[in-house]
C-alpha cells in the first residue's frame, strides 16, 4: 500500500511538477523583437550536401539536394554519388507530396521520419502553430517552442549571432530527436547532424555549394 502510494506520489510530481518536462529550468518570456530567421534563409535557389544516412547499422551515402521552387514550394531530392535517385520530396505550403522513392526507402514510417526531419529544417508554416518562447538561465539563448498535438519542436537561438544552433523535437517525456547546427558560412550551416533516440537512425549533412 505504502509502495504504491510512493509511486502514485512520484508520478504526480513527475508529471505535473514541470510542465516542460525536462526543460523546466528555461523561463517563459514575452516575445521576442527578433524574428526567427529560417535556417536556409527566405529566398534560396538551392544547397547541395554531401549526406550519409545510417539507419539500423546500414550506411547510405550520397548527394542531397534542397531546392526552392517558389516561395514554401520545395523538393528535396537524395540521390548516389553516381546520380541514381533514392528518394524524391516534395514540400508545397502544408501539403507534402512523395515523387518517388526506390523500394529500401518505402517504407512508411522511414518516409514520415525523414518527412519531418527535413520539414524542421525547412521550418515551413511553423508560423501557423502555437508558440511559446523560453530564455536560459543566463539570458544567451532564446527557444523558441513550437508546439504540436503530441509533441513539441524547440529552436535554440544564440542571441549574440541570431543563428539557429539546435533543434529538437520532444514529447513531455522523451527527446525523440535532436538536430545540431554547426559551423556557419555566409549564414548557412555548413554541417548539420540529425540524431533519433527512439530509432537507430543517423543522417549527417555537409554543404558543398549553395
């Protein structure tokens, strides 16, 4: 009886104590003056990395390609090095259509993955959600939460440079990825690591031209 009314207890506390669950120590503040500025800016033509993705010990390298067609009209195209394509996204305003994809990609809990690994970086129609904003405590950081139905995606800003240096998506409970932004040129990230916790799934981007 005693046990299950410490755990009944423990578990109240842990649900209810923070209600951002292991971002408890970042305060809410008002707004900030400073849009949040899109990782690859409003208007690109496009960016081409060099990828490798590792997905269950596998490894698949080759060539990404970010493209804007118009304003939030994007495709997102991964093919070898050799040219053969992998996959074909496309992202126009909320709607999301599959061009194409070879058979180890379709796989429909792969494409939603890589779906929404690239729409945080796309930040397309982020606007549209409810969000919140936190500081650290020591006032060098603003995050951004936008919030879902389920879970939430936080965007770590460093205030002295304006620039996006984390993302992650996380439920109350779990932080189910996280996405490093390193080494910016000409206000791009030149590498850009995306790290799952609840799959074995890995994809590292390089930028070679833009």
């Amino acid at each position: 009886m005693k046990r299950n009314l410490f755990l009944s207890s423990f578990l109240f506390v842990l649900l209810t104590g923070c209600s951002l669950g292991h971002y408890g120590r970042l305060k809410e503040v008002s707004p900030p003056t400073e849009a949040l500025k899109p990782i690859f800016g409003d208007n690109f033509t496009s960016f081409l990395f060099k990828t490798n993705i590792s997905i269950y010990n596998k490894e698949i390298s080759g060539l990404l390609l970010t493209k804007q067609m118009s304003s939030g009209d994007y495709r997102i195209i991964f093919t070898t090095e050799l040219g053969m394509k992998m996959f074909d996204f496309e992202f126009k305003d909320t709607s999301f259509t599959l061009q194409y994809c070879v058979p180890q990609f379709d796989r429909p809990a792969l494409l939603k993955t890589l779906k929404n690994d690239i729409e945080m970086l796309l930040m397309n129609n982020i606007s549209l959600l409810p969000r919140s904003y936190y500081s650290n405590k020591d006032e060098t950081e603003m995050i951004h939460r936008v919030r879902m139905e389920k879970l939430s995606t936080y965007y770590f800003v460093e205030k002295s440079t304006q620039q996006i240096y984390k993302i992650e998506r996380s439920s109350k409970v779990f932080k189910k990825v996280i996405i490093s932004l390193n080494d910016y040129k000409e206000g791009v990230p030149a590498n850009i690591i995306i790290k799952h916790s609840d799959i074995k799934l890995k994809i590292e981007l390089n930028l070679l031209k833009r």
